[in-house]
C-alpha cells in the first residue's frame, strides 16, 4: 500500500483549514480533537520539514467527533506496513 504525503501547505488546502491549527493539532495544543501523532499521522523530513499521511488525515479530520472510529483507522495503517508483515 503506498502512502500519500503532502506539505503542510497542501494538508491545510484540503481541509480548508489554516496551516497555524493544523500546527496546534500536530504539537498537540488543540485536544479537541486529539493531536496527531507523530509517525502516524506525519512524519520529519531529515532538513525538518514535516509531511502529513493524508489517507488518516482525511479519516482523522472526518471522525473528529469520534475517536473509536479513527483509531481502528490507525489500527488498520499500521497493519499494512511493511514491518507488520
């Protein structure tokens, strides 16, 4: 399965958000909803730039009201990785 990655410029684009919540979401100053986490949701470029996974992004954002939901979402991703094989 190949993973989608975007810019936080693009994350915020499709969501239709500004990219200063969708900061607020990954370090985790917004709970509600939940913060992102990190390796899950987004990951670190080694310059530091940070890229979102943008399959959970888009079930994150449309089961914010419900956490059970998103995380079988969760479950199911880190199944399909190659190191779960």
């Amino acid at each position: 399965m190949t993973q989608k990655f975007a810019t936080s410029a693009e994350t915020a684009q499709i969501f239709s958000i500004s990219r200063s919540t969708l900061k607020k979401w990954r370090l985790g100053l917004n709970q509600t909803p939940a913060c992102l986490q990190e390796g899950i949701h987004w990951i670190r470029l080694d310059g530091g730039d940070v890229r979102f996974n943008v399959s959970l992004m888009e079930d994150f954002y449309s089961n914010k009201s419900n956490p059970g939901a998103h995380e079988k979402a969760i479950e199911n991703y880190l199944r399909s990785l190659p190191s779960s094989q």
